[in-house]
C-alpha cells in the first residue's frame, strides 16, 4: 500500500533496508553463508575466534593473523572489578539480558574508546564487549548460585573457557568443541531484529556499545532470542515421545505457536538446525539421554504431517534444538537468551561497523497515521 513517499510492509517483510557484505541467506535452499562461506564449514573447521575475524575482517586470517587474533581476544577476557561489582548489585530475580544490556552501556563509559562518537572509529580495537559478554553471562550464573568468580583460562576455545567460567571446571573436549560450535552457528544471520536494531542505534553515531546494548534488548523478546527457552518449556510439559500426537492435536487446535518452528526467512529446515540435531544426538549418546532429542524429533515429525495437510509446511529453526543441546551441557535455561547474545555480539559489531563505514544515513522510516484528523484543542475544564 503507498503512502505519500514510501512502501507500507508491516514488520518490513520484503523491504530491502541497506546492502550487506557480511552474510546471506538463500531461504528457499536453506543455505547460510559468512562473508560467502557456508555455515556447516564453518561450524565443522573452524572456530568463534577465527569466525569473529572473518566478521569483523572479510576474510579469513593467515596462521600468524589467528594467533595475534587469538591474543588479542584472550586478553580481554578477565572482568574488571567494576563489573563484577554490578553483576553482584543486580536485582536478585532480574533476567540476565537485562543485566548484559546495563553492562554493554555500562562498558560504553568505562572503556578507553577515545573517538567513539567518530565515524572512524575502530571498534575492531576494543573486543571486549564481544568477549565480555561472554564472561559476564558465566559470572552472573556462578554468582547467583552463591559461588565465586572464576578467572578465565587463556589456553581454552572461546566456548571452552565459557563452559571453565561457568562451571570452575575444564569441561571434556566434545563439550568445549559444541559449545564453540554453537556460537559459530548464532554468530551472524543478516538483517533480523536485533541486528536491525543495532545498526538503527549506529547510524545516529551512536557508540558502538550503546548499539550492542539495543540490540540486547531486541533479542530479549520471545519471537527472537527468547525461543529456545519456550523449546524447552514445551518439551517439559510434554513428557514424553509418546504423548506428543495428543499434545500437537490440542495445541494446534488452541492456535498455540510451536516454539522453535518457523522462520520469516527459511521456508525449508534452517541449516543451523541441521549441525544442532546433530551435536544434540552426539551429547546424548555421549551422555547416554536420549529423552529431548526423542521428544523433539517426533514433535518435528508431527508438525510437519500437521502442517502439510493444512498446506502451510513449517520447519525447526536454530532455537528447535539449542536448548536441548545446552540442557545437556549443564547450563540453565536463564541463560540460553544470553548464550545467543554472546555469540551474535560478533555479527552485530560487523554490522555496526559496515553501517558507519559504507556510507552511513541515519534511519528514518515513514508511519502511516490511522489517528484522529486536526480538531480543535480542549480547555481541561471543558474536558467531559
Ligand atoms: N507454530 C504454528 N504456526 C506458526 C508458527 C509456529 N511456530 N510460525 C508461524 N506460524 C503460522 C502463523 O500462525 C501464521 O498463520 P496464519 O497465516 O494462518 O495466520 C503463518 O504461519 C505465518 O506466521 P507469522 O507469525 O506471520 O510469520 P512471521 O514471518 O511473522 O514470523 C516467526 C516468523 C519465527 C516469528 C514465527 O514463525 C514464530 O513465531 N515462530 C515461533 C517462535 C520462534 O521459534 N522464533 C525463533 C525464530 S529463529
């Protein structure tokens, strides 16, 4: 529908908002690519750190670019006092993204960031609202059970040393090479909400933090980060393998959305969701539980009868089977939104750099008003 100057498209389905060189999605093949390399190569050969360069960089690094790379992101991976200080003073019963957006702004006034209202500024520089977060969401978890801060290792992955922060423990390799795995897969994924949104806060020359922390708040939401942990609400009420059929029946018949199913984008399986379903199989032979991955697949398999003979086929998306993969790695279900802001902190700082870089114009849509036409002002004693 036009309006006087623009395209009316609510939640901007079909609406090309800038150009992009730092990812793509083919959503009729269910392909996604980083800077054109596929996602399940760079989910099988390579890792979070060499994944963030690639974003930041667009390319991949030479052997010595990696290990300075490596160094350099390594280094800032110790919290400074200050923020453990407010992870210990957040409201006890608050969501941690609400905590990790406070610290994004938080690191924003702190961090040495001398031209950060500069349209060159090289944000590439202060990594630590990439690797912090991670920090931040393991600090937070340890200290909410009541334990102390956990000093990271700098000779363990970037998933690895999440899972040492978390648990003060080295975890086995299979669990530190999924875990890295998993933020490979939700390091990027073109222009969704989030990203959006960080990129909307950039181009007002905003910080680079100030925008990470907008994109935080974005990702919050249940229809976006927020959906693996319904995932797993939904495996919990079900039980069992055996009483999904009965379940779907009720639930399509109450409207009710199917978490972790469906996507604006993919209208074939996600490809995330595949090398997901493969790392939940792997932890639950591992592990010798087999109960998610049973309860999940023949959930996928019901919806999809379901929902081909309503004509409307629907598939998993990444969040169908990341909360089960995090479940058997230990980690609780609080901190499945904050896993996704750790790992898509990289993507949004690629985009926040390529909006100021190539050719910044601030964001500026157009609404269609539907209110009242001009009338006349009411005195207040004259208000009925
Ligand atoms: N379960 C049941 N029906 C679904 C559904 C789901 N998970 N996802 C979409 N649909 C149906 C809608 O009810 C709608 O049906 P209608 O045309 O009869 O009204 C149709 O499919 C289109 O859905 P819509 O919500 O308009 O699509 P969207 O592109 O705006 O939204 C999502 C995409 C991802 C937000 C949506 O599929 C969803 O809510 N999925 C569940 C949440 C989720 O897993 N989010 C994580 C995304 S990575």
């Amino acid at each position: 529908m036009s309006v006087e100057t623009g395209t009316y498209s609510k939640g901007l389905e079909g609406i090309i908002a800038d150009e992009t060189t730092i990812s793509r999605i083919d959503g009729q093949k269910g392909r996604l690519f980083y800077r054109g390399y596929p996602i399940e190569e760079l989910a099988r050969f390579s890792d979070f750190e060499e994944v963030t360069y690639l974003l930041l960089y667009e390319k991949l690094p030479r052997q010595a670019e990696l290990e300075e790379w490596r160094k350099r992101m390594r280094a800032s991976r110790d919290i400074p006092e200050q923020i453990r200080a407010m992870i210990h003073g957040f409201p006890a019963g608050a969501h941690p993204m609400q905590l990790l957006q406070s610290v994004a702004a938080y690191l924003s006034a702190t961090v040495e960031h001398t031209i950060q209202h500069s349209a060159t500024c090289n944000c590439r520089q202060t990594l630590h609202q990439v690797v912090q977060t991670t920090s931040v969401v393991a600090t937070y978890q340890r200290f909410s059970e009541g334990k102390g801060y956990i000093a990271p290792r700098l000779d363990l992955s970037h998933g690895a040393n999440f899972l040492f922060m978390l648990r003060g423990k080295e975890p086995e390799e299979y669990e530190g090479r999924i875990m890295d795995a998993c933020l490979v897969l939700h390091a990027e994924h073109e222009f969704n909400a989030s990203t959006f949104t960080a990129r909307v806060v950039a181009s007002t020359m905003s910080t680079c933090y100030c925008s990470i922390s907008a994109a935080m708040g974005a990702l919050f939401g249940s229809l976006h980060g927020g959906a693996n942990e319904k995932v797993l609400d939904m495996v919990e009420e079900i039980g069992g393998a055996e009483k999904v059929g009965a379940w779907m029946d009720k639930a399509i018949a109450e409207k009710r959305k199917i978490m972790g199913m469906g996507h604006r984008e993919y209208k074939v399986k996600d490809p995330r969701s595949y090398a997901m379903e493969g790392f939940l199989k792997e932890l639950s032979e591992k592990k010798g539980n087999g109960r998610h991955y049973e309860i999940l697949k023949e959930i996928e398999k019901q919806f999809r009868v379901r929902m081909e003979e309503k004509g409307k086929p629907l598939y998993p998306n990444v969040d169908f089977f990341s909360g089960a993969v995090y479940t058997l790695l230990g980690i609780p279900k609080i901190l499945f939104t904050p896993i996704f802001a750790m790992a898509r902190v990289s993507g949004w700082l690629a985009h926040i750099l390529e909006q100021r870089e190539h050719g910044n114009r601030i964001y500026r849509p157009e609404s269609l008003y539907k209110g009242p036409a001009e009338r006349p002002y009411e005195p207040l004693s004259q208000r009925g």
